[in-house]
C-alpha cells in the first residue's frame, strides 16, 4: 500500500530518524517504522484491517473517517484512508493511506506527539478525541 503525508510538519518529523527519536524516544519510534512499515506490507487498507496488527480501530466524533493503530499501550498512530467510503468494498480498493499523527487520546484528551495539523491563528494544535 502506499503512503502518504500531506502534513508537512509530520512529514519532516518522520523522515527524520534523529528528531523522530527525540520526539518519541527510540522504543516508540521502532514501533511507529514497524507499523508503517506493516501498513505499506498490505496489498490495500481492508487487508491491513482485517490482519489485524495494532488493531486498528475507525475513529468518531472530529476525528470521523480516521483510523487509530496502537504502537504501545497509550500511543496511536492516527491514519485517514484514501477512500471516497469507508464501507468493506471501497476499503478492498485504497491502496493508499494519508498519515495524519500520533496521539494519545485517553481521558477525553488528545495529546498530539507527532501533530496532525496546526491552527494558525493561535498557533496550537487543534485537539479531537477518539473512539
């Protein structure tokens, strides 16, 4: 499957091993490379879903038509298909998966490591939450 990140930010983050490191730590971040790397393994996204690693979950609430994969028992890497629906069939045909961030969304908050985007006018990051 392919990959992409529309999210500058995020992009630069993960292809930069040393600052994703700091950003993260190291044991994390071999987990992060581990399931994009799982996710780009998939033939399409329904497949990855269905394998079941880091049991991805579809997401609700300002974070509708996102998926979250678990990295460990807190983080999750937060993935939006590229798909007009989410249904079985249209998720058979995505063969491609935007990376939006990694988050921890427990408690009602959502604590964003690796940000999905930024709010310009105040400068912080906008929040959701999960499940």
């Amino acid at each position: 499957m392919q990959i992409e990140i529309d999210n500058r930010e995020v992009r630069k983050i993960l292809s930069d091993t040393v600052k994703l490191q700091k950003t993260i730590g190291f044991e994390m971040m071999k987990k992060l490379k581990l399931r994009i790397e799982q996710i780009r393994a998939a033939s399409n996204f329904k497949e990855f879903l269905d394998i079941g690693l880091g049991d991805p979950h579809p997401l609700v609430g300002n974070l509708d038509n996102l998926y979250d994969i678990k990295i460990n028992k807190n983080y999750r890497l937060i993935v939006e298909p590229l798909s007009d629906k989410l249904d079985d069939e249209s998720l058979k045909k995505c063969e491609k998966v935007n990376l939006k961030g990694v988050a921890d969304y427990h408690d009602g908050k959502c604590n964003w490591i690796i940000p999905w985007f930024v709010d310009s006018s105040r400068g912080n990051y906008k929040r959701g939450f999960g499940r």
